[in-house]
C-alpha cells in the first residue's frame, strides 16, 4: 500500500463516525427506526397493547416509544409516538376502518379492507398540546406517566398498518407547521389549510410503514424535517 492509498483508508476512517451520526436509529419492537436527522431523542413510554380478535378476545403484546426532534433552539420540531409488536407464528386478525374525511388527508392502501388495515390521515394544523391531550390516544397514555414535548402549532399523522400475523405498527405524529414537508406530489386531494408537501411526506412515511411490516429488516426510514431556512439578519 503507497502513501496515497494509506491516505486514503485513514480518511475513510475518520468520516466514518462522522457518516454513523448523521442517521439516528432507534428499535421499537421487531421495527427500527431510521432517522434522517442525529438530533432525535427517544423515550420508552407506556401504552395499552394491541387488541386482537382471534374468534375470541385477546391483547398482543408491543412497544411503544415516543422519538423527538428539537430544533437549535431546543424546542420540539416533530414527535413521534410509534407503536409496535414482535409479530407472531399464529394468524391474528387486526380490524380497523379508514373510512374518508372531510378535513383530513386520507390514504386507505388496501382499498376498504377492514381485516390487517393500512390507513394513514393527516391533518392540520391544530394545537398540539391540545391534541396530544385528548385526541391522540396514544399520546395521552403516554403522557400519564411521561413528559412529552410537542410542537406548540403542528399537523397531525396518524397511521395504523397490520398483517395477519399479529405484525402491527401505530403511529401518531405531532409535526411542526414550519416543516415545509416533501416536493412531490401527493397521491389523493388535499384538503382545506394542509400543505400539499406535508401530506407528500406522509405518503411516504406510509410508504415506509408498509414495506417495514413485510421485511425480516423491519426498517422503517422517516423522510426527512425540514425547516424553512431562517431569515438573514437585517443589515444595520
């Protein structure tokens, strides 16, 4: 190996902590998060697990962590609270409706099929604290036992993915109306003050969920936050 190549392996070397942090990974049952941004923190919380009809009642077990990201000025720019279970060798039926809404942005990706459901609304913006109080299940349990920071303005996602092996994923999120969201085009119409590039990101999150409930991986990557760029300062 000359000096050049030698040069080269060492640089490699030192980038290569440097590649790790710009990616956050964070596992919530068979799931692994992958975070575009290194500033998520994440938090074990307490929620109910997933009711299941099996011919009779019954509860499969999950995780459910909440991962925040906090802008410079260490206030919340989007929380998640993910939900999800280690799947299981028997079969499980999972109902949920995804019926359309007036106000939210709606995606039903199996078509009107209630058994193993893969719905996604969004919507907003709305007040967020008052929402992660009351209409979020899942972040109301959480926030009994835990603090949890929200966006004080923020669009709301929530997203509900099964299959027939008890596989399951919930998400609530909690999404800063400054995010400019994605630019691309969304699948359905868009309705009243929601920005067309934060239901665009929540196609493709859903996207995400649903290829993470099929793959041995369980890789779940979250499109990227993305906050308008600041102001230039005035000039004096």
């Amino acid at each position: 190996m000359n000096k050049f190549e030698r040069a080269l392996v060492c640089a490699v070397a030192a980038l290569a902590p440097l590649m790790a942090q710009a990616q956050t990974k964070v596992e919530v049952g068979r799931v692994k998060l992958v975070l575009a941004e290194s500033g998520w923190k994440e938090l074990d919380v307490v929620s109910e697990d997933l009711g299941v009809d099996k011919g009779v009642s019954g509860m499969i077990r999950g995780k459910a962590k909440v991962v925040t990201l906090y802008d410079a000025g260490d206030e919340p720019v989007a929380t998640m609270l993910v939900y999800a279970t280690w799947g299981s060798n028997l079969s499980l039926r999972i109902e949920s409706r995804c019926p359309s809404d007036d106000v939210l942005y709606v995606r039903d990706f199996t078509k009107g099929r209630n058994a193993a459901p893969e719905c996604l609304k969004v919507g907003g913006p709305f007040n967020g604290d008052r929402m992660a109080s009351t209409a979020l299940r899942r972040f109301r349990q959480a926030r009994e036992t835990s603090q949890v920071d929200v966006p004080s303005a923020a669009y709301v996602l929530i997203g509900d993915f099964a299959a027939g092996n008890g596989a399951a994923i919930e998400i609530e999120a909690l999404i800063d109306a400054r995010v400019v969201g994605l630019e691309a085009q969304p699948v359905g119409a868009v309705p009243g003050l929601l920005a067309p590039g934060i239901a665009a990101w929540g196609d493709a999150l859903g996207e995400a969920a649903r290829s993470a409930l099929r793959s041995m991986s369980g890789e779940l990557r979250v499109p990227p936050v993305k906050l308008p760029p600041a102001d230039p300062p005035a000039a004096n």
